[in-house]
C-alpha cells in the first residue's frame, strides 16, 4: 500500500530539479468557458496558469500512479493468495510471461 510518505517522495522524485529549465510543452484545447475559470481559479492562489495547471496535474498524476500501483482484496481473497504463495512452488507460464512483459510505466529508481 502507498503510503503518504510514499506519495511525498514521488512528488520529490517528479518536482523540478533545481536549475531545471522548463523547456518542455503540453499544449491543451479548453473552451471559453473552462479556459477562464482557470484563469480565476490560478487568480485566486496567485499562481500563472502554468503553476496551476502544472500543480494540478502533478497531483492527478500523482494520485494515477498511486491508483495503478495499488492492489485491493477483499479479506478472503487476500487469505487465499497467502495460502497459495505459501504453498508448494509451482511455475505458472501465463504468471511468468505476465512478469516478463516490460512495464507501462517507469518510475524513477
């Protein structure tokens, strides 16, 4: 389980570098609409658009990361995959070629 100290250090390991030029783009279509009421709502923390939209994305990616890393079993489930890790070695292929494919996502070391 990702833990809130976890979640800090992801966000150490993402946040600019000191001395780290911004020299990467992301551009977006928005409405009229969505366009100003992120431009108040950056107004109202006193941040540029692009220190709000940076932020607020660094959270969503954090929080994404964190969604796909975690695992969830009910307690039954949990009991049984205990009882089966702890059971005689066996190798599964569908299990070993699963832990062969190259990740999604690269987090940093």
């Amino acid at each position: 389980m990702t833990t809130r100290s976890d979640s800090q250090s992801m966000t150490a390991a993402y946040a600019a570098v000191p001395g780290e030029r911004r020299s990467e783009r992301l551009d977006l279509r928005v409405t009229p609409t969505e366009a100003s009421f992120i431009r108040q709502a950056a107004a109202s923390r006193r941040q540029s658009v692009t220190e709000f939209l940076t932020a607020a994305a660094i959270q969503a990616a954090e929080r994404a990361i964190e969604q796909d890393r975690r695992v969830v079993l009910m307690n039954e489930v949990f009991d049984r995959l205990v009882d089966e890790m702890d059971g005689p070695e066996e190798v599964v292929p569908a299990l070993a070629n699963l832990i062969r494919r190259p990740r999604r996502l690269k987090l940093p070391e």
